[in-house]
C-alpha cells in the first residue's frame, strides 16, 4: 500500500479533533450526530489506527449477528474448543471472546486493536466492558475469530458494542438463520458493510433440509438487491445435538473453516482483505467526516442564537436603566429628602424657578453660607443608583432564562446544569450588588473629577471653590437623572423641582454649554460601567456555552483532514468486492454444504432441533 505515515498523521490529527464533545446542544437531530461521533471515533480508535499501524498485523474476523444466530456455536465448532459459552439464555455474550492462535496472542493481549476494552485472559467469561482473549491450537497464525453480543440484543450497550466490533474487524463472517435472514435489523448492518467495502461472508444457519438451496437462492437475491451480490454464502444446515453446549459435527462447518484457513495461510489474500475493508473505511470518511462537520456548524448556529437571546435579554435590561435615569424615578423618596436637608427649602426653590437670573448669586451664596448634609445626600443617590442596576439585572437574568427554558437547546443545556444553577440563573448574581457598589463609586469620582477640571480656569475656580467640590459633584449628579443633556427651558414637576435647581446652581457656576457637556459625560460614563456590569452578569449564561460549544475552526479543520484523507486514498484504491476473497474450492464446500452429510442427524418433527450453526437448544 506504500508510505502510509502521511495518511496516518492525518488519522491522528482528525482524531484530536473528534476529542472533545462536539454536540452538547440539542439541535437537530443530534442523538444521531453524537452517535456518528462515536461511531467515527470508535473505528478510528479500533481499527482504522491501529491497522495503518500495523498492516501486516494478524486479521480480525467478527463473528456477528442476530440473536439466536449461532455465533458462540459457531466458533466453538471452528476452534474445535468449547471457548465461548453458548446457551439459550439472552444475552448469551455478555463479554466478547476473541479466540487467536498462541503465535498471535501477544498481539491481541496488548491494546493494539480495540483499545478501550481492557484484557481477560484464562477461562473465566469476563466482564461486561471487557475482551476475553483466548488461545486456540485449531486457530491458524494470521487469523483471529471474534465472538460478538448480538446485534438485536434487549441490553442497549451490547448491540452498540456489538457494533462497535464490527468496525472493528477486518472480516465480518455475519450469521443470520434461515427464519430471520430477511429482518431489517441483520440487513441495516449489511448495508453498512457495503457503504463501507468491507470484506464479508454470510453464514446461513439453521436450514430446514427441505429449504437448503430454496432458501440460499433468495438470500441471494435479496443480496444482489442490496448491492452485496458476489458475497460469500455459507449454508449450515439444522441439526440435532446432544446437549445444548455441544459443537456441531466438523462436516457442518468444514467448508466455513477451510475458507478462512485459506485466507490466513495466503499473504495476498491477508493484504486483499485487509486492503479492501481499510480502504472501504478509508472512503467513507470522505462522507462521514464532512457530515459532523455540518452537524458542527448546526451547534455554533444554535449556540449564536443562544448568545443573541442572550444579547438580547440584557439589552432590554440596558434600556430599563436608560429609562430609570430619565424618568426621574430616582429623585424621588430619600433622595428627595436628602436634598431638600441639603439645598434648602420648598420655598427657596419657587422663587429660583421664577427669578432664577436674578436670584444666581444669591444661591451660591447661600449654599456656601449653611453647612450642607451632602454626605447623606450622596449616600441615598448612591443606593438608588445601585437598586437600579440590581432591577434592571434581575429583570434581564429573568426574561433571559424564559427565553432559554423555551428553547430545546436552551432547556437542555440549563438542565445538564441541573436545577440548583438555573434557578440561581434567574437572578443577578450574588456578586452584583459589591460590584454594582464599586461601580456607582468609581462614577462618583469620575464626576468629581469632571468637575475638577472644567473649574480650572481662575473665573470658575473661585465659584467652586466658594460653593464647593463635592457639592458641585452632587449637583452634577442630580442633573444626570432628569436631564437629557441641558435644558431648553424651565423643566417643571420632576420630583418637585430638584432638576431645576440643580441645573440652574451649575449654569451659575460652569455656563449653560458647561452644564451641557458634564451632563452628557456623566451620563455616559455611568451607562458604560452599567454596560460592563450587565456584561458580567450574562456573562454567566454565556459560559455555559463557552464550556461545552466545539472551538472555532472545528469544522473548517473536519473538512481539512477529510480532503487530506482524500488525496492519500490516491494510494490506497478501493478494491474489487467480488475478487478480494478467495475463491479457490468454496463454492464446491458451499455446494456440499447445501445439504448434511449422511452421518449427521437431521432434524424431524417433534424432535428439538439445535440451531445448526445457532446457540443449542433453540428451536
């Protein structure tokens, strides 16, 4: 097959990017995207690695199918050892017995092939979730047989391990009965075979000896129609046996086994199997690896309509607090009384609105002649500013977890969370208030500074100084929030006149155009810092996200390696189904194998008939 390190480094490198969870959010039909992950990891890591590793490695044969087929009978009587234990209980196969011949057992006892199923060795069954591994003396070197679960089995992870070995295998010897060969379950997998090129036989067991060749003739059909004309068909007819652990007669298998020796004993017909499945599995990654690309994409969509929700949400939360700055809301209740202590009485602010040129000295001077309770004053603004943001926040966080809960991928993402994390979603976070408190201050200071620098000339110096810094900041900070950057004419009715007063002490002090400029700059830094809050706070519905969704360039970089599979499968063309296998004397076996021998017993009615090459004792 030539230099395969290039295609073998790209193998490795499509595997470091199937090694993450690509498809943590339900959109589409994703419980099929995830299962072709697996599904395309598992034969990387199974066969499709391991093999470009090793082509010279002994061949794995996996004996599967349905229930009731005969596999463990089956190999049992190939190996002429009683290596897996049959029986009419289901699942019969609870861990996959791979029988090999001591020459290769070292082989197969290190995780070269199959690599996440840990080893059993000696007599026992073994485990679920693990590989018996046994030595046959009847097994010839170059070969190795693979007794799978069955592939319609009642427990779920024994038909997905059962697939799992059969992507595994370089060689599927597939048994199916002469009652059930038409079922659709036996027939998704040998439609998969054929997708996929692999090298396969047919084993029909269990034919009435009336039915040997009727019922060959229509498997045969239905395999022409299913693409697979040419493959291999074994015939074992239904017999009688001692006891249901008994092996069947070695003429019942004969022809089976005289084949695969064939195959091990032939180096060119080893590397014609191994070429044609490793080629076949090669190929299909030119439409597999593609699709999960796809299937990629859908999630970093779904995800992006996570994120605009999101966007979304704490937007609406942003216009709440614009609006809560605008409405004058925030004048009102202690602020109000904090600054009626501060500025002076009901009185004082009437004749301002009616006499407010003439009466501009007279405030400043009668703001610097009284001490002022500014501090309470700033305390009440600043604990009105925080109650905002925390509203505005529990709002967002609120209408942000309806919007998700009412989204498939949105619900199942909050509920692998579980329902402590999203109920705590539905508020702000704990944090908020400390960070909302620091936030408010910083812009307390920020305002001051404002002021600061737009007295620095010596004119307005000395109205501030007379009047004040922190005052002045104060004053500033009343106009944010009930002023839309200066007033056009006497505001009236905002939380009694409080905006009036604080507008006009400013224009006495800074000018009209002053006033203007500071209040449009406070105004704007207060929202950014609400923005970074806001931020924050979705920030932890948004690395939920960020936890699970695949990193960008995931697909890009799937579509990458499949086109650079693409160019190295120039070395590797598929081969011929119907010439890869050799022929030699098989189809005379199969022709003789169409009916028992003399000295076997045949099956008659009212006799329990054993399942020919099936689990014993099945009728």
């Amino acid at each position: 097959m030539g230099d395969n390190d290039g295609l073998l480094e790209t193998l490795r490198e499509l595997r470091r990017h199937l090694d993450r969870e690509l498809f943590p959010l339900a959109i589409g039909d994703v419980a099929a995207d995830r299962r072709a992950l697996r599904e395309l990891t598992g034969q990387l890591d199974d066969y499709l690695i391991p093999r470009l590793s090793a082509i010279d490695a002994p061949l794995l044969a996996v004996v599967g199918g349905s229930t009731g087929a005969g596999k463990s009978t089956l190999v049992n009587s190939l190996v002429a050892e009683d290596v897996s234990e049959p029986g009419v209980l289901r699942p019969t196969t609870m861990a996959p017995t791979l029988v090999t011949s001591p020459v290769d057992r070292e082989w197969f006892t290190a995780q070269h092939v199959l690599p996440g199923l840990p080893r059993v060795t000696g007599s026992g069954r073994g485990e679920p979730g693990t590989l018996r591994v046994v030595t046959a003396a009847a097994v010839p070197p170059g070969l190795a047989l693979l007794d799978a679960p069955d592939i319609d089995s009642i427990v779920a992870a024994n038909r997905e391990l059962a697939a799992q070995l059969l992507a595994a295998a370089d060689l599927w010897l597939f048994t199916t009965t002469a009652a059930r060969y038409a079922d659709e379950v036996p027939w998704s997998f040998l439609r998969s075979a054929r997708e996929r090129s692999t090298a396969l036989a047919v084993v029909l067991s269990r034919v009435p000896p009336e039915a040997m060749g009727v019922v060959r003739k229509d498997l045969d059909r239905l395999l022409e129609a299913n693409g697979l004309g040419g493959t291999h068909l074994f015939e074992v007819p239904e017999l009688v046996l001692p006891d249901e652990n008994a092996r069947l007669p070695r003429q019942a298998v004969q022809p089976i086994a005289d084949w695969l020796v064939t195959i091990a004993a032939d180096s060119r017909s080893r590397a014609e199997v191994v070429r044609q499945t490793l080629s076949g599995a090669l190929e299909s990654l030119s439409t597999r690896v593609p699709a999960l690309a796809s299937a990629v994409d859908r999630q970093h969509t779904g995800a992006e309509e996570l994120r605009s929700m999101a966007d979304a949400a704490y937007a609406v939360g942003l216009a709440s607090f614009d609006e809560g700055m605008r409405d004058g809301s925030l004048l009102r209740g202690e602020v109000l009384a904090r600054w009626q202590d501060f500025i002076g009485t009901g009185d004082l602010m009437r004749s301002l609105e009616s006499r407010v040129g003439r009466f501009r000295d007279r405030v400043v001077a009668f703001v610097t002649g009284r001490p002022a309770p500014e501090s309470e004053l700033r305390t009440a603004l600043e604990s009105g500013v925080e109650a905002l943001i925390r509203a505005s926040a529990d709002s967002a966080a609120e209408r942000l977890l309806e919007s998700w809960s009412s989204h498939p991928s949105g619900r199942a993402l909050l509920e692998r969370e579980g329902v402590a994390v999203a109920g705590r979603l539905g508020r702000a976070s704990a944090d908020l208030p400390a960070r909302a408190e620091e936030a408010v201050r910083g812009w307390q200071s920020y305002v001051l500074d404002l002021v600061r620098e737009e007295g620095a000339d010596k004119r307005t110096t000395a109205r501030v100084t007379s009047f004040g810094l922190n005052g002045a900041g104060l004053l500033l900070m009343i106009a944010v929030f009930a002023s839309t950057g200066g007033l056009t004419g006497i505001e009236v009715g905002i939380a009694g006149g409080t905006s009036v007063l604080s507008q006009k002490v400013l224009e006495a002090v800074f000018g009209d155009q002053a006033v203007r400029d500071l209040t449009v700059k406070a105004r704007s830094d207060l929202r950014a810092r609400v923005v970074i809050l806001l931020g924050q706070d979705a920030d932890r519905f948004t690395d939920l996200l960020d936890a699970v969704q695949p990193p960008e360039g995931t697909a890009p970089a799937l579509r990458a390696t499949s086109d650079a599979v693409r160019e190295h499968l120039r070395e590797f063309p598929v081969a011929d189904r119907r010439a890869v296998l050799p022929a030699g004397s098989v189809p005379m076996a199969v022709e003789e194998s169409r009916r028992p021998p003399d000295d076997l017993p045949r099956a008659t009615d009212g006799v329990p008939r054993a399942t020919g090459a099936g689990e014993a004792g099945q009728a």
